[in-house]
C-alpha cells in the first residue's frame, strides 16, 4: 500500500513556529540545561514504534518509563507510560489517551502544555485520514508497552 505523503509551506510554517519537540542541550560537566526548540520534522511513517521513537522517546525514553533527554528539563516529569492500565485499575483508558493525543485533554502534569499536541502536528503532515492513522498507531504501540 502505497503512503501518500504531502508536505507544503503552510505546514512548514506551522511546524516551525507552533509546534515543537523538545530536546535537552546538556552544557559541558555543568547541570544546567538548556531547551532547544526545533520544529517537528515531518514523517510518512505509519508505524507507532517508529513513530514513538521519533516523537515521543526525546521525553518518555526510548522504553518510555519517562527517562528521555530532555526530561529533567521539563517543569514535571513525563509519565511512565508502561504502567497507564496498572494506574487505571489493570485497563488501558484507550479514549483518554487517545484525547491526550489529540490535544483533546490536558495533562495536569504538563503544566503550560509541554507535550507537542500530535493530532495537530500529524495532521498537517498531510491528509487528515494520515494524521489519524499515525495516532491510532501511537495509541496501540503505547497499549502494548503496558506491564503485565
């Protein structure tokens, strides 16, 4: 199946002046940090693992217990995303994080929304059909990362 990708200068200005990933800039033995805000770069990837990795690992982690490089940089500490059904009574609250996602609901812990609001960012890579196609994907490779 083919991926049809569109990438114009309307999206190029969103994502380079709404949107932002956030990456920590460690400065020499100092522990000051630094945020360094750059545009979310655009993807054809449909796959959630891929996906999580390139937008979401810089804050959760790679194995997204929350230990990513820019998470000491952040004013609260990403969630450890492992362990959303066991805070959940043992089920994973599929629509509350898909809300998250979206930009739908806001997290207490994020403060001044922090976390990019993704729904947006994917949906101007493209078609709206994409955008939510990259979600549901982000949302089921999150519902498999739960501990068992």
């Amino acid at each position: 199946m083919a991926v049809e990708w569109i990438y114009n200068q309307t999206m190029k200005k969103i994502l380079g002046t709404v949107f932002i990933v956030l990456l920590m800039v460690v400065a020499g033995q100092a522990q000051n940090t630094a945020v360094k805000q750059v545009p979310a770069k655009p993807t054809a990837s449909i796959d959630g693992k891929s996906l999580f990795h390139e937008y979401c690992a810089v804050c959760h982690g790679a194995d997204a217990k929350g230990g990513g490089p820019a998470a000491k940089a952040l004013n609260a500490a990403p969630g450890d995303l492992t362990q959303v059904s066991r805070k959940n009574a043992g089920k994973f609250p599929e629509e509350r994080i898909l809300r998250i996602l979206k930009g739908d609901e806001k997290v207490a812990a994020h403060g001044s929304q922090e976390m990019p609001i993704w729904g947006k960012v994917f949906n101007n890579m493209g078609s709206l059909t994409m955008g939510q196609t990259r979600i549901h994907a982000l949302l089921q490779y999150v519902e498999g990362l739960q501990a068992k």
